[in-house]
C-alpha cells in the first residue's frame, strides 16, 4: 500500500471503476462502495467479500473472457473489462435469487430425489444446463496464450511469510538451489497486513533477493504436488504476451511454509455480505487503506477480537459490540447486513468481522502423501507423517495457531447457516444426509456437495467435519478429513493444456506438392497429398481419375516418404525377421525383396511391408506409415535377451521415398539411372539394387502396389526436392503425372491389396483376409505360428472379400453388408473403378455367403445396392503387368 | 542435386540468403552479419545447422572407440554412440570408424535436423520447450527429451564463452520445431542467425 504511482481506470458492468496503485480488482470495487460482488451458485443469493486472500468463492468475477477468476487476487489493470457472473439481469437485482423460496422443491441430493423419472429429466435438463454452472466459457477463438516452462531446484518453499523466508534462506546458506513461492505480488505472508514493525522480515527478503541461487516466484499458486517431487505452479499474466504460464517444477525437497488462513462460523445468515473474517478486514485496512464499515461487531474472543477492534477503530470505524460467537443468534439483513441479533438484543452494524478457526493450509501435504492427525488444542488438523522430503514449517505445521476456535455458533440450526458457501449446503442439507445414512466424511462430501465447489473446501471442510462428528456422535479426530487432491486452486484448462505446438510432419517434397496443387489429407501428424487440384480437372473424381489413367497409360510418380523404414543389421538379423515376421527372410538372397505381416502371438496381423535383402548382414524394412513406432519396438522387444548381434536403426526422416509405376516407369527411370539395366532380365520383379538415379545414391525396390511395373526408390531426404523434380522432368516426354493417395487407394483397390489396419481390424489373422500364403507354418516357431496353427484348418467365421457392384452407386467406407435382411458384415474400402465401370471394394462377410459369385446387398447413402463376391484381382489377375 | 534442408522454404520466405557449403543450400544471412551476432551475443539466436554429419554408432566395440579427428562423440546409451562432424569431414570420419570391429555404423545426417540455439538467453527458451534439465547439462553433455512434443537429442556444444544447444529432431518435424523455438524464444528476442554469423562467433566451419 502507499507505493508511488497513479490512478488508474478499469471497467465493471460497462461502469468506469477508479483504482489506487496497489489495488486488486476486489478491493478497488470494495473502496467504490460495491458489496455485492457475486450471487450464490444454487439460491442466487447475495455474496460479498469474505476473505480476500483467494480462498473463498465469493468474488469470482469474469476479467477479460476469462470466468471465475477470483478478483482478490488479481491487480487491476488499466482497461480490463470486469463482468459479474451468476446472475441475471444484474448482481442487485438477480431474477434467480427467487429460487431460494424453492428451496423446499431442491433438498440435498435432490437431483436423484426428484429427477427419478426420465420423462421428468427430459422435461427439466434444458432448464437446469441454463443455470448450472459457474460462468460462461471463455469465447472460442479466444488469442490468449498459455505457456509451459520447466525447471528444477533442490528445494522448493511455498509460501513468501515469515517461516517461509527463514526457511529459504537457511537452504540458500547451504549452498542449495532455492525456489521461492508466494501467491501475493509481495513477500512477506500475514505481515503485510499486521500494523508495526516487520523490519527483520524486509531484511530477509532483501538477503534472499541478492542471492544468485535464489529464484523468487511471486503470484505464484503452487497447485499440485505429484508423483516424483512434481510441483505444478501456475502464474498469472507471467509477461506481456501471455495470459499464464504453468511450470513444472521438479524439486528435491519440498518445504511446505503456507501458513493458516481463517474460516468462517457457521449461524443462520452467515452469508450475507458484510460478514467478513477479521484477516480480511485487516488486509482491507492495512493492504488498500479503506475503511471497511461504518458500525461493527467483532465475533471472538482473547487477543485476535481485540486486536481486530483496535485495527477498526484506528481506522475509524466504530466497534459497536465484541460478541462471543456462542451468544449470536442470526445475521439480519436481504441484501445486506443490517444487524447482528443475540438472545436478548438486535445490534445493529454494517459488518460484523469474525474471528474464525485458523486452519493450516496443507492441501499439498496430503498430496504428496503425508498423514494428518486431530490437535484438540490448537484445533486443527496438523501434519503427522511426512514423506521423507517434505518439510512443514510455521503456522501451516501448527506453530502459533492460538487457541480452537468452534466453527459452529451454538444458533446454527436453520435452512441459512451455510457451511459450504460455493454450492450452499447448509448444516441442515448435512445434518439431512447424515440421516439418510452419507455419515462418513467422504461420503457426505459426495452426496452434498460440501467441500467440492471453487474453494475446494477451504472454508468449509472444518465446519463439515464438525456437523459430520456431531451428528454422527464422533470425534473430530474419528471422522477426519476427506482426500486432498490437485489442482488446488483451480485452474484453467488453458494452462494444463499449453502452447498450441502441435507437430506437424512434412515429407521432404512438401512445397513440390504445394506448389501442384495438392489438396492435403491429414494422416496423423502427416500431411500427404490426397489429389492434385490441376487446371484440366474441377473435381476430386475427375482430378483422381486423371491419376490414375496416367498410372495405368502412361506414369505416374508418388510420394511415398511417409512409410516407416528401417535398418536391421548384425549376422543374425536373418534370425530376428525370422521370428518376428511370418514369412522366411534367412534364405532370402542378397538384392531380392519380400512381402510379409507381422502377427501378435495369437496370430492376428499387426503390420505388414516387405523387407529387402541389402547384403549377407543387412535388411532393409518398409513398414505402414502409423505402425512404424510400434513395429521398431516390437522388433526391439524380441531381441531382448536373446543375446544375437544385430541393430535396429530407423531412416525413417532421413529417407525421401517416391513410387515411380507405369508401363513407361522404366523408360522415365533409365533415363535417370544409366549404369543400371532395369530390364526384367537383370531387375525383375521383387528385386532390389543400390543405385545412383541423377547423381543421387539410391536404394531402388522393384515392387508393385499399384499393379504396374515400378519402382520404389529411397534416398536421401535433402535430394527430395531436386530428385523430384528431375523425375517429373524426365518423365515429362511420356505423360508423367503425380498421383496422390486416393489414386493409390483406387490402383490396389482394383488390385485387391490389403491396407493392414484400414481393412483389417484388431482381430483379424492372414486366414481371413485370405493371406494364408504369407504365412509360413513349416518354419521354426514365429511370433503368432501356435495361433495361426490353431486356427490353420478351422473355417473363419467371417472373410475379406473383393466385391463389385452391380450399379453406378460407390458404397461408403463402413457400409453395412446385408444377407437374406440380416446383417452379414460391412464394407472395408471402396471406389468407383474406371476399368469396370462401377465401385470395386473389399469387404468383411460370413463364411457362406463369401464364395466368389455371390451376391449380396450393400446399404447405401441412400437405398441399397446389389454386389457380386470377385475372388481375383479386378486389374491384371495373373500379375503379368508388374512382370514386364 | 542440391542438398536443401528441411528449412530450405521456410529460409527463403524470411528473404534469407543461400551459399553451397559442401554441396549443401544453406542459409549465410537473415539480415547482416553484425546484426545477427550481436543478437546472439546479446540475447539468443537460433540456426539450422541441419547439415551437419550425424553417425549412429551400436555394438560391443562402441566404447572402446577413440572418435576419429574432427569428431565429437555423444553417448546415447550403453554401447549407442552418436557421432556429430563438420559435412567436410563426413566422408573421411565415415571411412575411419567403418574400419573399427564390432561398431555397426548408420549415417544418419538425413534423418535429423539439427538447431543451435545459442546466447544467454538459451536456457530461457529451452525451459519453455522441454522437461530436461538444460542448467545441469555442462559444456559437451547431452541428453534425450521430449522438445516441443518430439523427441529430441540435445548436446550441449558451447560456442566459445556463449551456452549453446544443439538441438536433433526427426526431419520431418523440422518446420515445426523451428516455429516452435521462435515462438518460445519471441519474449527473449531471439532472432535466426546464418553461417556466416556462426563462423564469425567461433562455429567450425
């Protein structure tokens, strides 16, 4: 308070508010004379400040978009735009507050009391998902930035007051890494706002400021505390372009300094505004300099009501009563407090300050694992057991709580005594649930609500337990507490979500296809080419058949760079593939190349590619473009313990890969590629060799997804662009197109290759999808050879199947499969085909509707449409084409 | 052919200009030299030194390998050495570790970009991006983390008295993480520097 500085200007409700320098925006609205700062969450009732330190629910305002944050903690801003939430039209006048006379249709658990009918739920939810809830969700869109950080101490001391600081700068003595933090913008805890002098505590700070392995976090909100000394913090506004920061704190030591905050007491109308802790009206007068009220009672007794008196009236407000909580009857006042009533008089006042219990602050004790235990005298409940590396100190451990207060007046019976201020439980809802059988503190929380809304029990878990214990005929100590778990404070899930980094994978060609007109298909972090958008086609069909005629006519070159590859080497790699691959790969020759798929141990495919031969110690895997980590893991996972010498090592970023097929491929390819001869004669299919192709060394792998004489080549991710381009060149004489993933779809589909994953599913074996061949059931055991071998001579109950259709019309991915009006199995794939002039596909059907033939119906978009069982290949049944 | 980086378009559209450095297309200036070595020194600057010579070196004859002149060894793990060299010196540390027994070696300059990130401020901006503990890591140290959701090998190579990370991802990311960093590093000001800035505080080249 008092620092130098001028006045500055925000917005509440579309009104200018005035704040000094130093003010939160709660207490620049308190000194411009608004008391009711928010409504209540289920009777809209008034609520005002209760303990401005960022514990309680009853100043959440909307700043900015940005809903329930707690305007206490929160410095005003020039032009922020402050809102009022919970209520309608206005905090005055808010026509829900009518719902508390209610009250009697909405008794504690009342959602399952009364909503027991569906009829009645479907008759009451759209009301009820109006009301409920606590402020509108930020606008989507929205610009604000939300950052991560990570760093790592040896000691970490939360809480910025006088324990806190002794404790920091004893580590720091030690020479440790020191991480400092405090929820306030300035350090120094409960001193801040108790008169006198505190100069040993500014000495402190300056000593720990000037020391280099010191880092000071302020307004700072330590959340969490997880597994593996993991403290969550977050900080609001951390700099200018930036509405929070989370950091990740990894820390040695945790030193756990948070001190005590005070709770309310719960008698009929505890509630209104105008009811306010006494360290609330101590920060009001000592922090900001405002007076908080006119006439006062203090409710208290010893030291804490006559320091609280003292303080009020030195700053002019008249102490009109000091009342012990035992003899307050009720609160009086609608809107505000107007009188404070005893058995025997009605006091008037416009505040009455309350000497509550003092409770430590120890949410993270609990978190990190830590016991508690009842302490009559202090009454309270303090740490017990501590995990190895976790200290308490100060008040939060008990030291210098002062004498139990109760939480409960001796009038505190009533539908009005709120102990649970976020979602207003009253000892009544407590005392009706305990009744119905909820007596353990857990599941009482559950059933009323108590302890679950913003301030995550902070005010309200010590009067529960008391309500709980009394009518339940147990001690304080016998009931206990309920669990504390993060976040704690709340916090948003902007925060916990982080910087929009989203990566993003890009093959080397990218800007080649951007620059052809690529419309792109996003494949989990990849982006591919799903067609070109050229000049000479309008539509993605046109567009995908020109594709695909230049691949069946002419040539056609594709990206392919997305498909997992890896490098095995070592002398018993043979071994390796050989165990984990259904196919053989130990007598494979040197410059051949091998399809297989990869089953789990009960014979269910995995993956699939095809591995080449690169010489006597080296293979060379392709795998599908989503299996590559799973399938680098599998092949280690295998190696384990088998003590073989061989490597895995993925290429997978480092390789550029394109698919040059057609029957002018080789013509594009020789051009390129002279030193080599690409005739079948000395390259046939399933060959691989090591070549240079326009001076760039590549792996070339004669194979064939597409059903056309091609080749795929690897090289190296830097040459992408060039290597591209000099293909597209070279093929420019004989019709070269790029062709793009749904061309690629349409060229096997019509091939009936499988995509393992897109028409196989996580229960199908090579049998079903009429694979049988790849499987290898004479050679030594293989992962998947006992499942495959139990189910080698039993008929599937279900195939993959090629279909075509009778009709114009294309089924959709997924469509159903339909036999005789029974469901009979679904469409995995299909495509209107330009070779046959209707959709050809594969698709999942019962064993005995699955000889080729058969027709069956497919359901459609629309309708349905007849298809006919196709046993071959649609395209070039005999491969001769892929030979030539 | 050229060899183009994975940043190769993106340098381009920041008006950068290109030299052939051993057959590589690579960025020598942003602005100016002056300019962008003075931010570094002042603040932070980041370059693509994707070109640099990168061998995965697996098996039982790893650790007793003396790492060929010019080379620097980074250990990823129990027998699993990376091996980092100018791209002049590509060849000739290739063929020096090919001739050492039970050493299966795969070059995989291709399959990592490669970041520095230099300048005092570099730690700042490594705390935003990754969980590992970038302060404990000394001059010449690496580790594997996850760095702006990837995974990334960072080696810890100091540009005479200026803290400097070199930061591996999988190629494909490049784009990415390179937003990534600038955007992390915006608050700090760190700004791409070029080759010729890199030669200029000390980089071997």
């Amino acid at each position: 308070m008092g620092e130098p500085g001028s006045k500055i200007e925000f917005n509440f409700d579309g009104g200018a508010v005035q704040a000094e320098p130093g003010d939160t925006v709660a207490s620049a609205l308190y000194r411009a004379g608004r008391r009711i700062f928010t409504r209540s969450f289920k009777y809209h009732r008034p609520r005002g400040l209760l303990c401005l330190s960022g514990k309680c629910p009853n100043c959440l305002v909307n700043v900015d978009g940005q809903p329930n944050v707690r305007s206490c903690m929160t410095p005003a801003r020039a032009g922020m735009q402050v809102r009022h939430q919970n209520a309608y039209p206005s905090l005055e006048r808010d026509f829900l507050s009518a719902v508390q006379h209610f009250d009697w249709l909405m008794p504690v658990g009342w959602y399952y009391k009364t909503l027991t009918n569906p009829k009645m739920w479907h008759a009451a939810e759209p009301f009820i998902r109006k009301v409920a809830g606590l402020g509108d969700p930020p606008p989507t869109g929205s610009e604000r930035e939300y950052e991560h950080e990570y760093r790592h101490t040896d000691v970490a001391v939360i809480g910025g007051g006088p324990a806190g600081l002794q404790a920091a700068l004893d580590a720091a003595r030690d020479n440790q890494q020191i991480t400092l933090i405090d929820d306030q913008p300035e350090l120094g805890g409960h001193l801040l706002y108790r008169p006198g002098s505190n100069a040993s505590v500014k000495d402190t700070i300056a000593q720990l400021e000037a020391l280099p392995n010191v880092l000071i976090l302020r307004r700072s909100y330590s959340f969490g505390l997880y597994e593996g000394n993991l403290l969550g913090v977050l900080q609001p506004e951390p700099h200018a372009k930036a509405a929070e920061r989370l950091i990740h704190l990894r820390t040695r030591r945790v030193v756990v300094a948070t001190g005590a905050y005070e709770t309310p007491v719960v008698f009929p109308n505890n509630d209104l505004p105008g009811v306010m802790l006494s360290t609330a009206v101590q920060r009001l007068i000592y922090r900001h300099g405002i007076k908080p009220g006119k006439q006062a009672v203090v409710i208290g007794t010893g030291d804490r009501a006559q320091d609280v008196s003292t303080d009020l009236r030195q700053a002019g407000v008249e102490v009109v009563a000091i009342l012990l909580a035992e003899s307050v009857v009720k609160a009086e006042g609608a809107e505000a407090l107007r009188a404070i009533r005893t058995a025997d008089r009605t006091i008037a006042c416009d505040l009455a300050v309350i000497c509550g219990p003092r409770v430590p602050d120890i949410g993270l004790v609990g978190q990190a694992g830590g016991a508690l235990a009842w302490d009559a005298s202090s009454g309270a409940f303090l740490p017990s057991q501590l995990p190895a590396h976790v200290t308490v100190v100060g008040e939060a451990a008990g030291v210098g709580l002062g004498p139990a207060v109760s939480s409960i007046a001796a009038f505190n019976g009533g539908k009005r005594s709120f102990v649970c201020l976020c979602s207003d439980v009253s000892v009544n809802d407590l005392a009706a649930g305990i009744a119905e059988g909820f007596d353990q503190i857990e599941t009482l929380k559950r059933y009323t609500t108590s302890t679950m809304g913003p301030c995550q029990g902070k005010m309200c878990q010590l009067a529960s337990i008391g309500v709980c214990s009394r009518e339940s005929g147990r001690t304080f100590g016998e009931t206990g507490t309920t669990t504390a778990r993060p976040p704690n404070p709340s916090v948003t899930l902007g925060a916990l979500a982080g910087p929009r980094h989203h990566p993003v994978r890009q093959t080397p060609m990218h800007y080649e296809h951007e620059a052809l007109g690529a419309v792109w298909l996003d494949m989990g972090e990849w982006k591919r080419p799903r067609y070109y958008a050229t000049p000479t086609c309008s539509e993605e069909r046109a567009c995908v058949e020109q594709e695909y005629r230049a691949v069946r006519e002419a040539v056609g070159l594709i990206d392919v760079s997305t498909l997992g590859k890896l490098d095995v080497k070592g002398p018993d790699a043979g071994k390796l593939l050989d165990k984990v691959y259904t196919n053989r790969f130990s007598d494979l020759k040197p410059g051949r190349v091998r399809y297989s798929v990869l089953c789990d141990e009960a014979g269910i495919m995995l993956d699939d590619g095809t591995i080449s031969r690169l010489s006597a110690g080296q293979y060379f895997i392709t795998t599908t473009t989503g299996n590559l980590d799973f399938v680098q893991q599998w092949l280690e996972w295998w190696t384990v313990g088998t003590g073989w010498d061989v490597h895995i090592t993925n290429l997978t970023p480092g390789l550029a890969a394109v698919n040059l097929a057609g029957p002018k491929a080789r013509d594009v390819l020789q051009k390129l590629a002279g030193q080599v001869d690409l005739a079948s004669a000395s390259f046939p299919y399933m060959a691989c060799r090591q070549a240079d192709v326009a001076g760039v060394p590549a792996l070339l792998l004669r194979i064939g997804f597409v059903g056309e004489t091609g080749w795929e080549i690897h090289f190296p991710a830097e040459y992408g662009p060039d290597l591209w381009n000099a293909l597209l060149e070279a093929g420019r004489e004989f019709g070269i197109r790029p062709f793009a993933v749904e061309a690629q779809r349409l060229l096997r589909l019509e091939k009936r290759h499988v995509i393992v994953g897109v028409d196989t599913d996580a229960l199908t074996s090579p049998f079903e999808a009429g694979m049988s061949w790849v499987a290898k059931l004479d050679k030594d055991d293989f992962i998947g050879k006992a499942g495959l071998l139990r189910t080698e001579n039993q008929q599937p109950p279900q195939k993959l199947i090629g279909f075509i259709m009778n009709g114009p019309a294309v089924p959709a991915d997924g469509a159903a499969v339909v036999v005789e009006g029974k469901l009979a199995g679904r469409v995995t794939s299909a495509r209107h085909s330009p070779l046959n002039g209707a959709a050809v596909g594969l698709a999942w059907i019962v064993s005995e509707h699955a000889a080729a033939g058969q027709e069956f119906e497919i359901r459609l978009d629309t309708g349905s449409g007849r298809a006919r069982v196709v046993d071959e290949p649609f395209y070039d049944p005999a491969g001769a084409r892929l030979r030539m | 052919m050229t060899r183009r980086t994975a940043l190769f378009h993106s340098h381009s559209q920041t008006g950068a200009q290109f030299v052939d450095y051993n057959g590589w297309q690579m960025p020598v200036r942003f602005t100016s030299v002056r300019e962008e070595a003075s931010h570094v020194v002042d603040a932070a600057g980041v370059a693509d030194l994707s070109c640099i010579g990168k061998f995965d070196l697996k098996g039982r004859g790893v650790p007793s390998l003396n790492p060929p002149a010019g080379s620097q060894s980074w250990l990823l793990g129990r027998s699993h050495n990376l091996l980092t060299c100018l791209p002049a010196d590509r060849e000739r540390v290739l063929a020096s570790i090919e001739s050492a027994p039970d050493i299966y070696t795969t070059d995989v300059t291709s399959a990592y970009a490669g970041f520095l990130v230099v300048g005092p401020r570099s730690r700042d901006i490594l705390r935003k991006l990754t969980s590992l503990n970038v302060s404990a890591l000394s001059n010449l140290a690496c580790g594997q983390a996850s760095l702006a959701h990837v995974h990334a090998i960072v080696l810890r190579e100091d540009l005479g008295a200026l803290p400097a990370f070199h930061l591996l991802v999988s190629r494909y990311y490049a784009e990415s993480v390179w937003e990534s960093i600038l955007h992390a590093g915006r608050e700090f000001g760190l700004e791409p520097f070029g080759l010729e800035a890199w030669q200029e505080l000390g980089g071997r080249g």
